[in-house]
C-alpha cells in the first residue's frame, strides 16, 4: 500500500483506540 509506505516517510501514525 502506498498510502503506508508514505504515512511512514513522514512518520505519521493512524490513531488506534
């Protein structure tokens, strides 16, 4: 998944409750 791999370069993290 894209998405992913480029939330990750910018170190951004989904909120998981």
């Amino acid at each position: 998944m894209q998405l992913r791999y480029i939330a990750d370069s910018m170190d951004y993290r989904e909120p998981q409750e």
